[in-house]
C-alpha cells in the first residue's frame, strides 16, 4: 500500500509550515521508517526558471527551508538541487536560486548544489530508457527527495513528483531526450523511467498555491491550501489530480505508472485528513488532446489538415516578447530562428512547448486553429 497524507495549510508561513510538515512525515510513520540518520539526501525542488517564489512556478523557498530544518534535525545533511530547463552551469543556477529566493534558506548542514557536472549511468531496470544521462549529485547523496510543486501542464496536463524527477536529467540534455521522444506516449515512458532510476523515497508536494491553465510556467497562481507527502512519487500524483479535478488517468505519466503496476487507484491509502473538503472543482485543466483523436478515423490523405486544424501550436506574442532568445536556445528541433525577434518555423516543430515553458515573459502561447478547438469539445 502506498501511503499519501494530505493536509490543510494556507498560507506560505514557516510556523505552520513547520508544523504541518512534522505532523505529515507523523502520519507516514516518521522519518526513521525511510531515511537512517547522518546520510546525506538531495532535495530535488522545482526551480523551472527565474521566477520568485509568489509567482507559482517554483517550489517555494519557505517550503523548502522548512522541510530542511526537520531533515537536519533529525540528523541528515541536505543538498537542494534542480537542473531547471535551459543550461546547467553555474551561470544560470546562480541567477535561479536568487530570483527563487533560496540563497536565503540556508544554514548549517543545508546547501545548495553546484555541481554542474552530468554522468551516464546504465539502467536495467528502465523499460524504454536502459542508460541515461544524470546530475552527477544524484549519485553522490544517499537518498532523494521529490519536492513539486503541484501545477497543469500543457503537453502532460499535470506535473507534480513524477515529473519534477525530470530535473535529475543534465540541462540541455532534456531537450535531446523531447526531440528524439516527441510522441506523448514515448515521452511519458521515459520520464516515468526517469523517475524510477532516481527512485525518491519521500516526495512532498507545495499545493499551497499552485498554478492553473497553461503551466507549468505560462499559467496563473491558484490557492490550493494542501501540502502532500507520500513514500510513492506515482501515488501522490493520483490524489493531487483528484484535488484538483483532473481525471488520473487523463495524464500521461500516471497512465504509463498504472500500465507498470506502478500503482493503482486500490492501493493508496491516505493517512490523514479527509481529502474531500479540499476539492476544486473548477481548476483550469489545459486540454492536451492532439492529432492523436482523430487517428485512424480520417484517410491517410487528410492527415496533414487534421494536423493543422488539430494540433495546438506556440505563436509568439511580440507586444510582450523582449528579444532574449531563451526560447531559440532551449528548442530541441532547432527550429526557432532569433531574428530581433524569434521566427518559428512550424515544419520542424514537435509540439514539445520548450519555448513556451521556458520563455521568461509569458510571451509564447499555445494556438488552436478555432475549428479544432471546437471538435476537442465535441
Ligand atoms: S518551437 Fe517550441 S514547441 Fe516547437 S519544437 Fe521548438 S520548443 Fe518545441
Ligand atoms: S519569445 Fe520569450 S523566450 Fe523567446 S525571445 Fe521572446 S521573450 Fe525571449
């Protein structure tokens, strides 16, 4: 059984957040039934990009130090780290943790990562992924820790524990990996992959405030009110989705889990609250449908005006776009030409919203031709 303890808190406070924390790892049966004492674990937070904290696109410091602080009491060293989506080097991790607010949260036995080195790994246990390519600070500590942040997304609908391990993997490498893996199925197999090799032994998730509509960068704070804990990434995704109104099994990555017996909807047990009262029924949830509903139901020759008039695609709004080049950098197909402004040019491009995610001002959105739009309703 697979253990989720969701509780109420409100507001980023580090009272409370401390209390309601200490009372959520209680409920899962203590810190000594997961981690020995004296052992040094990586907190893998979502540092997406630089944002600060009230904008909801990263875990929020306060959450982080919080958590920390009950580690080391408890014994443990703690490294907090993420790979976030453009280049893994000292440079743009400096810039992240001080925007985000975490030079702030640290203190004796608690630092941040920098160790901007990757390293190939074999894995057996992979389905699709047998080797892959890691932060090297993955297998320098002795535990890890998922700590999300609980938001949509617009190609995964949602992403929450199972995809903040996506983190794990170096920089632009990411981007690789969307390339060569641009078809959902593919690409939920391999993240799920990702999350088993990296195998946290407790995720946290900060629902406090999260984000709704086009996440997980593009969207727009949402209050929440829970923080989950679990021992299973797989099972906390599940009942965050509930909370929040998404059907688990209309995410990607929460499918593939349940194909591998990772988890099932039976085998959870909440330790905690009711989970009820912190339902949301009207959060916005981005529709992922693509060209894939019409498959097969269309002759062969109509396939590229279904994939017109189906499958969204990122335009560029240029009132709002400053020019930086974030989004030509970070394209895995290579297909953003920076001009004074970014040129997209659509032919090459694999739907993997890189650029939207990643651009700093908002500026990249997610079109649907209108007709699409209209038969996804259908
Ligand atoms: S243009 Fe944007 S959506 Fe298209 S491949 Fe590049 S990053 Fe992905
Ligand atoms: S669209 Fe966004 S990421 Fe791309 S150049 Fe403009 S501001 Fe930068």
């Amino acid at each position: 059984m697979a253990k989720v303890s969701v509780l109420g808190c409100n507001e980023y406070n580090y009272k409370d957040l401390y209390h309601t924390l200490k009372q959520s790892i209680a409920d899962l049966g203590g810190l000594e039934a997961y981690l020995e004492s004296g052992k040094r674990v990586l907190l893998k937070v979502n540092l997406l990009m630089k944002r600060r904290p009230e904008e909801a696109t990263t875990t929020h410091p306060l959450f982080v130090k919080a958590l920390a602080d009950i580690l080391v009491e408890y014994g443990m060293e703690v490294v907090i780290g993420d790979s976030p989506g453009g280049p893994f080097n000292e440079k743009a991790l400096k810039g992240i943790y001080e925007v985000c607010g975490y030079n702030e949260i640290l203190g004796p036995k608690i630092s941040l990562n920098t160790n901007y080195n990757g390293i190939h790994v074999n894995f057996d246990k992979g389905k699709l992924m047998k080797s892959l390519d890691v932060i090297e600070i993955l297998t320098q500590v002795d535990y890890v820790i998922s700590v999300s942040k609980l938001k949509t997304h617009g190609m995964t609908r949602f992403t929450g524990a199972v995809k903040n391990m996506y983190g794990t993997i170096p920089g632009l490498k990411k981007a690789e990996y969307h390339y060569t893996m641009p078809e959902i199925k593919t690409f939920s197999e391999m993240l799920v992959d990702v999350c088993y090799h990296a195998n946290p032994v407790l995720s946290f998730m900060d629902g406090i405030v999260g984000m709704e509509g086009a996440g997980p960068s593009g969207g727009d704070p949402r209050q929440i009110g829970v923080i989950l804990v679990s021992d299973s990434p797989y099972a906390l995704d599940v009942v965050a989705c509930q909370i929040v109104g998404i059907n688990p099994l209309s995410v990607p990555t929460i499918e593939r889990t349940i194909e591998r017996n990772l988890v099932t909807q039976e085998n959870i047990q909440l330790v905690s609250d009711k989970i009820e009262p912190y339902y949301i029924d009207d959060f916005n949830i981005p529709n992922i449908q693509g060209v894939g509903l019409l498959k097969n139901k269309v002759p062969k020759w109509m396939d590229r005006i279904v994939d017109y008039v189906i499958k969204p695609k990122p335009v560029i709004d240029k009132d709002k776009c400053v020019g930086c080049g974030e989004c030509a950098l970070c394209c895995p197909a290579q297909t953003i030409e920076m001009k004074k402004q970014p040129v997209i040019h659509m032919k090459n491009c694999i739907r993997c919203f890189c650029c939207q995610e990643l651009c700093p001002v908002k500026a990249i959105e997610v079109y649907r031709h209108p007709i699409g739009k209209k038969m996804l309703k259908m």
